[in-house]
C-alpha cells in the first residue's frame, strides 16, 4: 500500500526536483523499513496476543516420550503457544504496507505464510485442545500435514516456473562459490526440487522450535542472509558486480525476508529464555516453508542448505536417528539410538548443556554458517 503511494508520487517529486526520495520506493530501503516495522508491530502487540492467548488457555503441554525430559521441560507447562499468529501477521501486515502487491513473487509469499500458517494454527489447535482432554500431543498426523505442505509446493513451484521460465537464469540450478555451473531445469526437476526444499524447510524449522528462543534466533539469522542476497540478485547493478544472475522483479524477496528478519527479532523479545511465549507450529511451519519459497525464486536452494545448517542438523539428527532405530529393531530385535534423544537439542541438554548454553551455541554456530553463506557471493 505504501509502496504504490510512493509510486503514485514518484513523477510529482521527479518533477519538482526532488527526485532523490525515490529513495522510498528502492528494495534496499523498503527491506530496512520492513525489518523495523515487523520489529514493532510484535513488540507493540506482543503482549496482549500473550494475554489473549493465555486467556484461550492455550498453553503448551510440556510432554515428552522420556521422564527425564519430562522433568527438565516441567518448567514450560502452561506456557502459551500458537505466538507464530503474531509472526504471521507481523510479515502479513508489513508487506502490505511496504511491499510491491504487483510483484508477482510478493503475492505468492503472502500466499506460502497464510497457507502454511492455517496448517500449524490447525495442527497446534487440535494439539492443545486434545491435550486438555486427554494430555495427548496429536494433532494432525504427519500424513495429513505433509499432504498440505507439498501440495503447496507443488502449486506455487507450478506457477512460479511459469511466471519466470521467460528468463533462463530464473529455471536454473545453481551451485555456490561457483560462478557459472549450472544446470537447466525441466519443470519437472524444478517442481521436484522446490517440494523439497519447501516442505524440507518447513519441517526442519519446526523441528528446531523446541527451546527458547531457538529457532526464532536462528530464523533470524537466516532471514538477513536471504536479505542480503535477494537484494543482490535483484538489483543489476549488484548482479553484474558480484558476478551473480540477476533475477527480475526478485529484489522485493529482499522485503519479505526483512519483514521475517524483524518479526522473529520482535519475537524473540518475549521468546528468549524463560520463554513468555511460543511460536508453535503455527510460526515454525509458515517461517520453514516461507524461506524456502525466497530460495526458490532468487535461485539459491544450495545456499538455504548452508545458511540454514541448525535446521538441517536438526532434521537429519531426527531421520538418522528413527532409520537406525528402525534398522536395529529389525536387524537385532531391540532398537538403538544415535543420540540420546533427537531433535539434537535435547541430545545435547542430556548431556549436560543448560538450555541456555545450547541456544546461544547454536546461534554461534549460525552465525558463523551465515558468514560462510555471505561468502559465497564475493568467492564467485
């Protein structure tokens, strides 16, 4: 909306020599706004979604498979969750406002947070309304919610395959620190790959969501590296200097990710430990799948691989430690673990880590993954 006022002004400035504020309607300064904006709205309204959300007596059961984790979780019993409705629409809001609605990507997005957003608000409501009654944690299967996921990927990869296969750099695959391997990709590969990295994605960030301010923190991180290289494959003056395709109309990703960079930053205000709140399946699923969407239009799925590494770790520490478990039942007659317990946070607290310790660790790490990412622009 602000974005089409400032566009609508835009030949009234050139005209009266004042040109110079079409600084408003550049990728670089709407993606900051976007970030300070997101920021606020969560912080200005934080607390009374909290209130309302304990009011609901939607707080979290604080459950687990193991007495010992039972105990060390004991502490977060009660605390309410679903908190990702305020990340939701922090992002929501502030791409309306800042955002280019016309910008085909930009609706799409909006389209991706929505979608995924209703599956975890689905999932987190089952879960807790259940629990009351029974202290189960099921609420959708995994069935349910991974038909949801990739039937989504598989639309929005449809269309925005279409939208963009007019322009060869936006249907390829390409590969870090490279600067110019590639590989041309078929709508199907490209259908099959953005499944993958969507639903991946998805899953891996609500994987992560276990600790305080885990995942919100690590999101963060992530969502500035998708900043910086949206804004890059964006804006040919940037492309053509660091030597990276240019992707057009795709440096408004560049706001999207500022919106999510600002509204986890604004979440983890009341997330950081002892958590007032948390972001359930309702913000882990939407952020997971909505990060994965910026990947797949600015062409760096490889790059989402490195930068996101907690997610990923996360992930394969789950799917190495249910294949072994598996293999081991069925080769042996008893099953055993990798890790003692999985997602690999809580292999970790197990081993003695305070939650603190393991959170702040794993910023570091993603930090430093982040770093690495950011290099893989100048390496080419």
């Amino acid at each position: 909306m602000i974005y089409l006022l400032v566009q609508y002004f835009e030949d009234w400035l050139e005209s009266h020599s004042l040109g110079f504020l079409r600084v408003f309607n550049a990728p670089t300064f709407q993606s900051a706004a976007a970030l300070v904006l997101s920021f606020l709205i969560v912080i200005v309204f934080g607390g009374r979604v909290i209130e309302w959300l304990r009011r609901q007596k939607l707080g979290d059961l604080a459950t687990f498979d193991q007495a010992e984790m039972d105990k060390l979780m004991s502490s977060k019993k009660g605390t309410p969750t679903m908190g990702g409705l305020l990340i939701i629409a922090a992002i929501v809001l502030t791409s309306l406002l800042l955002a280019d609605l016309e910008n085909f990507y930009v609706r799409m997005a909006l389209i991706c947070v929505v979608w995924l957003g209703a599956v975890g608000a689905t999932d987190d409501w089952l879960k807790l309304t259940a629990g009351r009654r029974t202290g189960s944690r099921q609420g959708l299967t995994s069935r349910e919610k991974l038909l949801f996921q990739v039937g989504l990927s598989l639309l929005l990869a449809y269309f925005t395959y279409r939208h963009g296969e007019e322009i060869p750099q936006a249907t390829r695959l390409y590969f870090p620190f490279l600067k110019d391997v590639y590989v041309p990709l078929s709508l199907a590969a490209y259908l099959v790959i953005a499944m993958l990295v969507m639903t991946g994605s998805s899953n891996a960030v609500n994987l992560t969501d276990g600790l305080d301010g885990l995942a919100s923190g690590t999101m963060a991180i992530v969502s500035f590296v998708f900043l910086v290289l949206a804004l890059v494959v964006g804006i040919p003056q940037l492309a053509n200097y660091l030597l990276v395709p240019y992707i057009r109309a795709s440096g408004q990703m560049a706001v999207i990710s500022g919106a999510m960079m600002g509204a986890c930053l604004g979440f983890l205000w009341f997330n950081c430990h002892p958590a007032k709140v948390f972001m359930g399946d309702t913000g882990s699923l939407a952020l997971g799948g909505l990060i994965g969407y910026v990947a797949i239009v600015i062409r760096h799925e490889l790059v989402l691989v490195l930068a996101g590494g907690i997610f990923v770790m996360e992930a394969v520490s789950v799917m190495m430690q249910v294949s072994y478990f598996k293999y081991t039942r069925k080769r042996f007659g008893e099953g055993r673990r990798i890790f003692l317990m999985t997602p690999i946070h809580h292999h970790f607290q197990k081993k003695g880590w305070t939650e603190t310790q393991v959170v702040v660790r794993f910023w570091l790490i993603g930090a430093m993954l982040a770093a690495m990412s950011l290099a893989t622009i100048k390496l080419r």
